[in-house]
C-alpha cells in the first residue's frame, strides 16, 4: 500500500531541515556577504551570490544529532587579469577577507575549491569562488586550489534542469532525493556525494510515467524512481560516466571511486526489491510494517 500522508508527514517532520535552520542560514548568507563587500580588497570585485547545490534545489535534510548540514554559494566575482593567470589566488583572497574579519576568523577553512565558514554543531556554509569570462561572457568557472586551474561550471542550468525534472515527476523528485539522502545518512546504506546522486536520480524521471500519470503520489513516485534508478544501474556492473546535466561539458566522476559506485549498485538492488513489496502489499499493518524496515520505527 502506499500511505501518501505517512510518508509525506515522516519527510515533514523527521527529513526535512526546519524552517528555522532554514532561516538562519539566510541571514548567516547575508553576514557573509556583508563581511566580503565591505573588505577593501575584494569587496569592489563582488557581483553577487548565487545558491549552489542542495540548498537551490531544495533537497537538504536534517544532519545527523551533532552533526552539520551543509549549504554552498557562489560568489560571482569580477575578473583581475592578473589573477586570472594564477587563479587559486581568487580562493586565497577570499580566504584572507574571513581571517581579517574577528568574526570569521576562527570559523574559517579553506578548502580546494571553497572557503569554509564553520557554525560550530550547526551547519558550514561553503564560499565558493565563481566567474564568468570570455568575450561573450558564456564561460562558467570555479577554482581548482590543488591544480592551479579554472574548472567549467553552469550552476543555474543545473538547477532549471532539477526543477524541469522535478515538475516532470509530479513535485515528488526532491522529495524522493531528500528520501534518499536520509537513508544514506541516518542508516549509512550506501556512500554516494550528492550531486551524484541528485544526477543519477534526476536522470530516471521517464517521459513514459510522465504521461501516465505515475508519480502522481509520493509513495509511487518514490518507488518508480528507485526501480528505475536500480535497471539502470544493473545495466552497468562498472562506474559510467556521470555527466553534469546542465551541460557544461564537465563529469562527476572524480568524485566517487568504483568500490564505492558497486556498494551503491548493490545497496540499490536491494532497497528496490523492499521498496516494490512494500508498495505492493495490500495488507495495511503488513505495509506499515515493510516501509518501516526501510525507513525505521519513525516512518
């Protein structure tokens, strides 16, 4: 059976991130950039800010107790040629405007392609460095600290794609991927980053449920998505390449490893067999009992 308002109420009030989290990490985002304007160095380079990642597609969940949630902006900057042909000095240089500041000094990493400002048991929000250059103005850049170099990027395409794919899926695929990364998280089932898995899921939105009507409810939608996502890995006993959906011509794949990748395969088949019993079980306290081996006493 399906339980549409179990499940929807178990993502509610056990998946979801508060709204109140939600809330302080705007204005944490606000203090930031407040905190980069005002620097006399990097200020007058700063165009604006853009949500990146889980936060713009609206797919973070609760961290684990003790643990942090994480959001990522970009900060568009304006381009200094001179940086430009050495550009992990953008990343420094944002790393350098938080140590000057007495509030950000002690919070701050820097990482290989961001800067990282710790809420110490709360969350980390990750600045990440982000121009656009070339005579049109059509080339998308982060900084690769380790490599010294630009890497190609479209984030805003990726979020259009996620919210096309999401429309396409009822509104239930960022339910689905928020699903998803809480079993990933609170019962350790598998190790995947989650643009991976946001691409992998976002990727099995098919046109012919679509038309049908198939993920119509939570539960249906949920299930479809993973047997689909479960053929299409069966299809691949090795890593394939998983391609940026916003076309940027970048890949995904120096981010997961193949161990990882058949961990994950395996996993899948299995939460798919469970997934397809429990929705296709007549018996109400039998179903109950089968989406809760899934998801726990929670559900």
């Amino acid at each position: 059976m399906k339980h549409d308002e179990r499940l929807r109420a178990f993502l509610a009030k056990t998946v979801n991130l508060n709204q109140s989290r939600l809330d302080d990490l705007d204005g944490r985002v606000t203090a930031i950039m407040n905190c980069l304007s005002k620097d006399p160095s990097v200020g007058p380079l700063v165009k604006t800010h853009l949500r990146q990642g889980s936060w713009a597609h609206r797919t973070i969940i609760k961290p684990l107790p003790d643990d942090e949630f994480d959001a990522d902006i970009l900060l568009q900057l304006e381009e200094v040629k001179d940086w430009s042909k050495d550009p992990r000095t953008y990343l420094n240089q944002v790393y350098q405007t938080f140590k000057r500041a007495a509030i950000y000094k002690d919070k701050v990493e820097k990482k290989n392609r961001c800067v990282r400002i710790h809420y110490a048991n709360d969350c980390h929000v990750d600045v990440v460095p982000y121009l656009v250059r070339g005579f049109f103005q059509n080339r998308k850049v982060i900084v690769n600290h380790a490599t010294n170099s630009f890497e190609r990027t479209d984030p805003q395409s990726f979020t259009s794609w996620m919210r096309y794919q999401d429309r396409r899926a009822s509104n239930n695929l960022r339910k689905t991927i928020r699903l998803m990364k809480y079993l990933r998280d609170r019962q350790d089932a598998f190790s995947v980053p989650s643009v991976i898995l946001t691409t992998l899921v976002g990727n099995r939105v098919s046109a012919w449920w679509q038309f049908w009507d198939g993920y119509k409810d939570l539960p249906t939608a949920f299930m479809r998505l993973i047997c689909s996502l479960d053929n299409y890995l069966q299809q691949h006993e090795t890593m394939p390449t998983i391609a940026d959906p916003s076309d940027s011509g970048a890949t995904f794949d120096h981010r997961w490893d193949e161990r990882r990748y058949a961990h994950f395969r395996d996993e899948i088949n299995k939460l798919a067999a469970r997934v397809r019993a429990a929705h296709a079980e007549q018996d109400q306290s039998q179903s109950i009992a089968l989406w809760q081996k899934i998801f726990g006493l929670a559900y």
